[in-house]
C-alpha cells in the first residue's frame, strides 16, 4: 500500500485576493464541489492507500486548519516545517519519517492544488508507477500535452521499461518557449512535469544523499528525534540550515542523468489552477460562459447579478451582491476587504499586483 504525502504549502499569489497567505489556495473550495482542493487531494487517494499512511506537510501558520480539514488524518502525520525551504526539503522531511516507520515503503508526492477529472485513470497511473518504483526507479506522472504549453516543465522521454508502460526519462526540461514547447508536441516524445512523483524511500533519500550531502545530513539529524521531546529543538536548530531548493533541481534532474527516473504517461483530465482564467475554463459554466465560483449545491446563497455578459469568472466571497452588465472576458473576485477585476487573458499577472503591494509595504491585503 501506499504512503501518500502531500505538499501544502504556497499561497497561490495568482488566486489573490481570494487566496491569501494566511487562508492559500488549497483551503478554499475550488473543486466545482463543497470540497476544499487539499480534501480533494486526499479523497483520491482514497483507494490506494488509508488515512494513517497520509501525510501532510504544511506550514505553521496552517497546520490547524489542514487538520481540521482532515480529521481523518492522524494529527502526528501532520508535519509542521518552521518555514518554507522549497519542495526537497518537505518531501525529504515526510521521506525520512516515513522511513522510520517502513525503511522500503513506497510514497506518492501529491500537490495540494491540483485538480484531477478522472480518478480512475490517475489512480492506474499511480499504480503503474509503484511497478516502477519497486525497482528503483524515482517516478514522475507525466501529463501527456494537449497543446504547446509554456507554463510547464517537459521531460523528454527515452525507451520503454520493460513490457509496461513505464518509460525512461532522460531530462528534465524547464518552461520552454513556444515554438520549442510546440516542436515538443509534434514529436510525441516529450510529456508535461506534473510535479507528482513515486519511489521507494530508500532510494530517494539514498538519491539525496548523492546530491545533496548537506539536506540529507540535516533530514538525517532531524529524523533521528522525531518523535521525542528533543523534536522541537532540532528541528528549530537545523530547519533553517536546509538548502532552499526544489526536488526537480536537487535530486530529480541529476537521478534522471545517470538514468534512475521513470515515467508513466497519464491522461486523467489534470489541471494545477494556477490563476483565475483557468478555474474558469475547469468548472461548470452556464450557457453564456460564465463561471460564478463557489460552493456548488450547497445551500449557500451567493449573491451574483449578470446581464449581457460571456465568459465572465465571478468569486463572490463578500456577501455583497456583485452584478455585471454588457462585458465579457473579465475575472471579477470580490472579497471582504478587496476586489480584483482584470481581463482573463492577463490572470497569469495578478502575481504582480501582490508583489506591488509588498513593495508599498501593504502586508495586511497579502
């Protein structure tokens, strides 16, 4: 069975004013259901694994509320980092816990924020990964592309594993131009990073310990308390001293070079909601394309007035009535102390717009 882990962390800065540092992207329902995105993570790997072998690593500042949402996970399997230092140092952390408890166990890494449409197919996916993973392998989930994509990652593929699906990955790729990310669909030989990865514990951190001597020394140290009274403190001492750096720089790039990652090529309607226009274009829209954001069947009234207008995405999460006439194309988000309206085509920007905001020192709306 498997150990799932999932990364909470970030706070979605393209989803503001909506997500905000204290209350990020994956605490709000933004699944087309009353479902949180980090719930919904979870609730998928409902048939893989059970929710003792769940764990979450999140911040300080958000460890309640992931546990409230998830009270079926053991409030130990919550793993509380002091401060982010990017997605090696979080996996690293669950790996080496995981490991004191199963030293050859298998674990699946999950972020928090994505949306998945067909369950069944990602969970053949994963399953086909494990296959991989018991030999060795560090596996990614590699999302075939439907279009030339340059907000993605690609890993370029080599020959097949076996007689399975499983394929060799032999680089990693970062966010191409358009035209290099269009040759890489016409070739068919190249599938879009998902960030989602499966492998034995012990050949990860072994991994880590190649590449990256100082992190897995410190992971080390802290593993070795976890549990004991002497927890806090170590952690509080090495934390801070750990490379801040993401697991596709440190371990997965240089694994894929001596050839020990993998792949499986999935198409299970994945999407990772990075801004406004894209929860558009992933919910239910009504005849007009509009996309009113919010708790889906549920008895909660949201108060949205539209006329005349196409291809709208509306977050009411104010209480007021929003109402729009004669326009389209326009993200309208409506919370209670701001209110972001901008063109559907520039949502990838609002990150901006948070960013200006810490410069005037307007820590209070982040």
């Amino acid at each position: 069975m498997l150990y799932g882990v999932v990364l909470a962390g970030g706070t979605g800065t393209r989803l503001w004013p909506l997500s905000r540092a204290g209350h990020p992207k994956f605490l709000h329902p933004l699944t087309g259901t009353e479902a949180s995105l980090l719930q919904a993570t979870v609730d998928r790997l409902d048939t893989l694994t059970s929710p003792d072998r769940v764990f979450v690593v999140t911040g300080v500042a958000h460890a309640a509320a992931v546990s409230r949402q998830l009270s079926a996970v053991p409030d130990e399997n919550v793993l509380v980092e002091p401060s982010p230092r990017d997605s090696c140092a979080a996996i690293a952390l669950a790996a080496a816990v995981i490991a004191r408890r199963d030293p050859e166990a298998i674990m699946g890494s999950f972020a928090s924020d994505h949306l998945i449409a067909d369950k069944e197919a990602f969970t053949g996916v994963i399953r086909q990964a494990m296959e991989g993973a018991r030999q060795g392998l560090l596996m990614t989930l590699g999302i075939t592309p439907t279009r030339p994509e340059t907000g993605y990652g690609y890993l370029q593929c080599g020959g097949a594993i076996g007689d399975g699906p499983q394929l060799t990955v032999e680089e990693f790729k970062e966010k191409p131009t358009y035209e290099v990310a269009e040759g890489y669909v016409k070739s068919g030989g190249y599938l879009w990073n998902a960030g989602m990865f499966v492998w034995r514990v012990d050949a990860f951190l072994a991994e880590l310990h190649r590449q990256q001597p100082q992190l897995a020394a410190g992971i080390s140290r802290i593993a070795a308390v976890w549990g004991t009274a002497e927890q806090e403190e170590v952690m509080g001492d090495v934390w801070p001293t750990l490379p801040k750096i993401s697991v596709d720089y440190a371990v997965m790039e240089g694994a894929a070079a001596v050839g020990r990652v993998g792949t499986v090529p999935g198409d299970f309607g994945w999407n990772d909601v990075g801004d406004f226009h894209t929860l558009g274009e992933v919910l239910t829209a009504d005849q007009a394309g509009n996309v009113v954001v919010g708790h889906q069947g549920s008895s909660e009234k949201h108060t949205v007035l539209l006329r005349d207008t196409e291809s709208l995405v509306v977050v009411p999460s104010s209480g007021r009535l929003v109402a729009a006439m004669g326009v389209r194309d326009l993200v309208i988000v409506d919370t209670p102390d701001a209110v972001l309206v901008c063109p559907r085509e520039r949502a990838q920007e609002v990150k901006q717009l948070v960013d200006h905001l810490k410069e005037l020192g307007q820590h209070g709306y982040i």
